[in-house]
C-alpha cells in the first residue's frame, strides 16, 4: 500500500531535522511530523486516522522566527508503527494559502541546504 503512494507523490519528501508538530485547529497536538513535501507529509500520532477523511491543520515549523502556518490535508493511508505504538498517517496537503506556501518552501529549502552542507 505504502509503496503505491510513493509512487504518487508529486513533490520529493525531506525528513524533518528538528521537531515538527502538527496541531489541530483547536492547538491540540496531534503529532510529529517525520517528512515533509511541498504537498504532503507523514505523521506519526497516538490516534488513528480514518482514510478519505479531511483535517484542517496547523504545523509548528522550527523557523527563524518560528511560523505556524494553516493547511487543509486528506488522509491518505494510516497504519500501526511497527517500532511503536504509535501510527504513520500520511497526509496530502490539499489547501494552503500563498503565504503558508511560502513559509513552508522556505522550510524545506532549510531542509535541503543544511542536509547538503
């Protein structure tokens, strides 16, 4: 399943090199995310997440200064750690504003460029 959904990714995954939370849009935690793409991210959370569902979410992202920017995300698939008892959900971004668009390229560009140096 998971290999079917990498495959369909539009946009290369970077993995997270500081803590990146992810909260509802009451502030409630909901997880860590562990990669990140300009349209979709895997996060590993306590609770389960049904398939086909649509979360509006907030990602805490460890910026100069730091940023929390709003999306809209469709759950793609959620299945049991199997190093935890945690579960990976994987997420599509469906909705971001440009602003939050902006903040999170300039992330992932963090991303990349301390991984290269």
């Amino acid at each position: 399943m998971l290999s079917d959904v990498k495959n369909q990714r539009n946009a290369a995954r970077f993995k997270t090199r500081q803590t990146t939370t992810c909260r509802d849009q009451t502030n409630r935690l909901i997880g860590r995310v562990m990669n990140l793409s300009e349209s979709g991210f895997m996060l590993m959370s306590n609770k389960p997440a049904q398939v086909n569902d649509s979360w509006l979410l907030k990602l805490d992202l460890p910026l100069t200064p730091s940023h929390q920017i709003s999306i809209s995300g469709e759950i793609i698939w959620c299945q049991q750690s199997s190093f935890s008892d945690e579960y990976g959900i994987g997420i599509q971004i469906t909705k971001i504003d440009d602003l939050a668009k902006t903040v999170l390229c300039r992330y992932l560009k963090e991303i990349t460029n301390a991984t290269a140096a």
